[in-house]
C-alpha cells in the first residue's frame, strides 16, 4: 500500500518551488522598473530644476520670463498713462 500523504507533499512542495521562482522573477522586474523611474525622476528634476552646471532649469526659466513680462506691463501701462495725458492737454489746449 502506498502513502497517500507522501505525493500531496511532494506536490505541494512542488507547487511551492514553482510560486518562489515566479516571486523571484516578479521581483526582480519591479527592481529594475523602480531603477528605471528613479533614473527618469533624476532626469525630469534636472530639467526642471537645474543642474548646478549654469543649466538653470525650466522653473527659473518661466520665473523669469513672467518678472519681464509683469515689468514690460507696467512699461505699457505708464506710457499708455502718459500718452493719454498728453493727449487730453492737447484737446484741452484746442479748447
């Protein structure tokens, strides 16, 4: 008579080398996803940032561009002020 406990082992342990190996290989490629995304962030925050190698990055760039563009606004404004006076002296002086 043959041990009927002994084979549900066997595939038991079978079945548990099987899961091990697929949790090693599922591992390892989620190691190598997490590399790869820390490898883009790095790039992105490098872009974005700066380097510290006189690559001053997008951010300071748009800052930059936004504080010329708030001064050439403040520029017009004065001299659409300015222009307008000189116009209402001159229909005044008409007058």
């Amino acid at each position: 008579m043959t041990n009927p406990v002994s084979p549900t082992l066997e595939s038991i342990a079978r079945c548990q080398d099987r899961t091990l190996l697929v949790v090693e290989q599922l591992s390892e490629k989620v190691e190598a996803r997490i590399d790869h995304t820390d490898e883009w962030r790095s790039k992105v925050d490098k872009v974005l940032h700066g380097d510290g190698n006189g690559f001053r990055g997008f951010n300071v760039r748009i800052d930059r561009l936004e504080q010329r563009a708030s001064a050439q606004n403040r520029v017009i404004w004065a001299l659409s002020g300015a222009l307008g006076a000189l116009v209402l002296e001159f229909l005044s002086s008409l007058l």
